[in-house]
C-alpha cells in the first residue's frame, strides 16, 4: 500500500475494524517513511453488471464514480468516510441482488437517490439536480414541493 503523502510503500496496520455487515475491513495505516496516517478499506472484489449508458454505450462497473457522486452531494453534510461507503455499499448489494448481467445507469441513480434520501434531504436534493437534469430553479422548486407535500403527509416521496 503506497502512502498518499510521500509514496513510499512499507507502512504498518496501526487498527483494523470490520464493518456492521461484516463485509468491508477498515484499517488505519502509518507510514513508515515519513509517519502519516491513513485510512484504507478492503472488501471482496464482486462481479457487477456492465453498466448501460443513456447513449446505449456499455462501461464497467466503478464503485468509485458512485462514491464520488455521493460524496458531491453529501459535500458540507455531516457524513463520515464510513457513512459513504456505507451508503455505496447498500447501491451494490440492491444491483447484485437483481442478478443482471447489465443494469441501466439510470436504475444505479434510483438506487443511490433512494440511499441519499433516506439519511438526508438536502444531499438527495443536490444529487436529484444532476441525476434529473434540473434545468432551472422551476425544477428545484417543483422536487421541494414534492418534498414538502411527502413530509407533510408523512411519507416518502417517489425517488426514481
């Protein structure tokens, strides 16, 4: 494992926790070069479905695009590293348990607004924005509506 600060490769495994599911080992690791720390997680390498474009393009799997969205929306949120794998990890266990060999990107941007919504209404707020296009301030305007009119009657607005 390289160190993110200088490079150099030999380090030593100062913790390791595994997660609540059991299924991702989080380690905090210290340099043995320059003595920083760092954090990296280990899980299972699964087979995912090729992911299918709106241009009909196929693409590999990238757990990382999925992190990196969730981690935009979740921006300036009180969220840990932990909470977004966590949240990453739940949009790849609902894709594998369809048992597809291809999966529509839109389908993974349902899976992740649903992620988001359930912890917090201002990140799914900002992820529904890019995932939906919004084109003007009418279209946030119209989802805060759809949100304020599901809080009020004490339900769960449609995510997809």
């Amino acid at each position: 494992m390289k160190c993110p600060f200088c490079s150099h490769q030999e380090n030593k495994v100062v913790d390791s926790r595994i997660s609540h599911a059991g299924d991702i080992t989080r380690r905090r690791r210290e340099c043995l070069s320059c003595g920083s720390r760092y954090t990296t997680y280990e899980r299972v390498e699964e087979l995912m479905p090729l992911v299918v474009k709106k241009d009909s393009r196929r693409e590999e799997f990238e757990r990382e695009k999925i992190l990196e969205g969730i981690r935009i929306a979740c921006r300036k949120r009180h969220f840990t590293a932990s909470d977004l794998e966590e949240m990453v990890r739940e949009v790849e266990l609902k894709i594998q348990a369809l048992g597809v060999r291809e999966i529509a990107s839109n389908e993974i941007g349902g899976f992740v607004m649903a992620a988001l919504h359930k912890r917090d209404k201002v990140a799914y707020i900002r992820f529904a924005s890019v995932y939906r296009e919004f084109k003007d301030v009418d279209d946030f305007l119209t989802e805060l509506q759809k949100e304020q009119n599901a809080a009020d009657a004490g339900e769960s607005p449609a995510v997809n």
